[in-house]
C-alpha cells in the first residue's frame, strides 16, 4: 500500500458547552456543563481530520483554542505525519513547559492528525495502527456520582442496561465513611455480585483517610480503587498499592508517558488509565500503551471513547474502555454499544463527524 500524501492547509478550533444529562458531583467538584474543543484539520488533498478535547474548565478553552490556531500557523505546508506534527508542537512551547496547556493542544492537533492519515488510507485508524474493527469491552461511567443510595441503585439498573453492560463505576468520598459504604452497599445490591464495580474517590483524600477508607472497602470485591489521593503523589500511593488487595488504578492525570513510566518505577499503581488529551493523543497513547505492555500492567481508557476504542485494538495489555456519551448530542453518528463493549465501525479514520446543527446551538460566543 502507497503511503497517503496529505498537506497541511490548516486547523478550525471551536468551543462549546454541553449540556451534561447527569451532571457531575464529585468530592472536588460539581459540574453541570462540558467544554468541548472541536478540532477540524484541513488538507490541501480535501481529506479532513478530526477531533476533540475536552478540558474540563470553559474558561481554559480560550487559551487551548489560542494555542490551537498558533499550530495552525506554524504546521501550514507541512506533510500530514502525526509524530513529527506532534513534537514540532510541543517545541514550539519548549519555554512554557511540556505539560499542561502544552500537551492538552499538542493532543488535540496529533488525534486530528491520525484521523486524516487513517481516512487518506481509507482505513479505519485501528487498522492503520495494526489491528482491525471489533467489540471494545467497556464499562459505564455516565453516572453514580456522589448521590443517595436509594437513587444511586435506581441509576446503576438504568445504566447497566444502557448498553449491557458488565461493568459500572461509583464515586465515592463522602463526608462519611459509612455514607460510602452504604452508597457502595446499595449499587452492589442493585445489580448483583457478576457486576464489575469500580470506584472512584476523584482525589478527595488525604493519605490518612486513603488508608482508612481504602481499607475499609478492600473486601468488597471491586475491580479496582481510583485515585484516592491527590495524583502526583506517587509515594503515598505505593503505600496505598503495598497495603491492599485491591488494584490501585491511576492515569488520568500522566502528562506524557514519562509521568507514567515514574508510577510503574515507584510502584504506585497496579493498573493504569491515560487520559488521551494529557498522555499525548494518540502518539503518546501508543508509546505508553508499550511501557504498559513491558510491565505487564492492565491499560484502560479515560475518556474520548471513540479514539479510545481504536487504539484499545491495539494495546497489548488492553483492559476495559471508559464509556461516557457525553460528546453524543453533536455526532452525526454515535458509536453502537452492545453487550458491555463499543463497536468500532467499519469506516475511514476514527468515525467522528459533527451534527453541525447541533454544534451551532451549543457554540461558546
């Protein structure tokens, strides 16, 4: 096969707020909007790439939006290679610094660009990558945020048959540790002991209380315990992964796969869970996703399903996909989920096109 031959023309970023179904309620915060970062890269071939990013915070997106059109700019010209895109951009913020701002654009411009590759190739980007289409096993994070357990198991019954699923993820850190346990309780009633149940404490604890409320939930037969603590602290974790039975995962929060590489030497983690837009897109996944496969550390996914999903093809230590549909109202065509895993469709690149009706009347002015 011929190597496609894609120019740079340009890069179209747009902000957007959506609105969330079940707004997130967590120990460190409460939101009921999402920022989204559409991204739509530009060929003198015709072929478009694209992809998102979603920073949590709307007011950051005037700076990734900045960022993005500066790499407009700088990248016009230039053959469409995700790699060397990737790291022209990264240099050309050297002085500020690799990670945060940085990387976060750096991100969005190299998903973008894999997308144009794959779909010059008339492939989808899984296969481009090496694999091929086929089932994603994922598990449902829509929801069960820091609610009541009489609702709470209302809403894992509701979300476990949005899509079959076999897997569903509780946050967790409440005032109380017998307000957790009774949240925990009450999931686990609702959908019986075949469900697999994570939790996530979203960082809300101090190392004392990781220890005690860690503790406390180590037999309840969860797949694992997510970030109880603040994520940089990676001695306090490799305490937290010393002391108990239940895999410790951690990733979302790796600004490249260096990051990652220190919590695999220190033993902090016994699972890890890149964030696409902070790992490095999908440049940065594919070279963690090695670092994970040396290991032999089981490698999730948060966020970005779609993406998510096709490089999960090829991860050799591949684990379970975050599935959240909160980017779902602005696709023309959402991914089908069926028996607790995502369908990759069988199309050119990542399979993103926009419902430009829908995009219009959530645009950020």
């Amino acid at each position: 096969m011929t190597p496609p031959k894609l120019t740079f023309r340009e890069l179209r970023a747009r902000a957007l707020v959506l609105k969330l179904k079940r707004p997130i309620v967590a120990k460190i915060a409460t939101l009921t909007e999402w920022p989204v970062v559409l991204i739509d890269l530009y060929t003198e071939e015709g072929v478009v790439g694209r992809s998102y990013l979603g920073p949590y915070v709307v007011k950051s997106m005037r700076y990734i939006v900045a960022a993005l059109n500066d790499f407009s700019d700088l990248m016009k010209g230039r053959a469409i290679a995700p790699v060397e895109l990737f790291e022209t951009a990264r240099r050309s913020l050297h002085f500020v610094g690799y990670e945060g701002l940085t990387l976060i654009a750096a991100s969005g411009l190299d998903m973008g660009a894999w997308d144009a590759l794959a779909k010059a190739a008339n492939l989808p980007l899984c296969v481009l990558l090496g694999g091929s289409p086929g089932p994603v096993k994922a598990y449902n994070s829509n929801g069960l945020w820091l609610g009541e357990p009489e609702a709470l198991a209302a809403e894992a019954l509701e979300l476990r048959d949005e899509g079959g699923f076999t897997g569903l993820k509780l946050r967790l850190g409440r005032d109380r540790l017998r307000d957790d346990l009774a949240a925990l309780d009450a999931v686990r009633n609702a959908v019986g002991d075949d469900m697999r149940l994570m939790v996530d404490f979203n960082q809300g604890l101090n190392l004392a209380e990781a220890l005690e409320r860690c503790h406390a939930i180590d037999d309840h037969g969860l797949a694992w315990i997510e970030e109880p603590i603040v994520y940089d602290n990676l001695d306090g974790y490799a305490r937290l992964v010393a002391s108990l039975k239940t895999p410790i995962q951690l990733g979302e929060n790796f600004y490249g796969p260096r990051e990652m590489h220190k919590a695999i030497q220190k033993k902090a983690c016994d699972l890890v869970m890149p964030d696409f837009m902070r790992i490095g897109g999908v440049t940065g996944w594919m070279r963690a996703a090695a670092l994970a496969g040396a290991a032999g550390i089981p490698m999730s996914t948060h966020l970005y399903p779609e993406v998510a999903a096709h490089v999960m093809r090829v991860t050799e230590t591949a684990h379970w996909l975050e599935w959240q549909d909160w980017i779902n109202p602005i696709l023309a065509q959402p991914y089908v989920l069926k028996d607790s895993a995502l369908q990759i469709p069988d199309s050119p690149g990542v399979g993103l096109e926009w419902n430009e009706e829908a995009v219009a009347a959530c645009l950020l002015h």
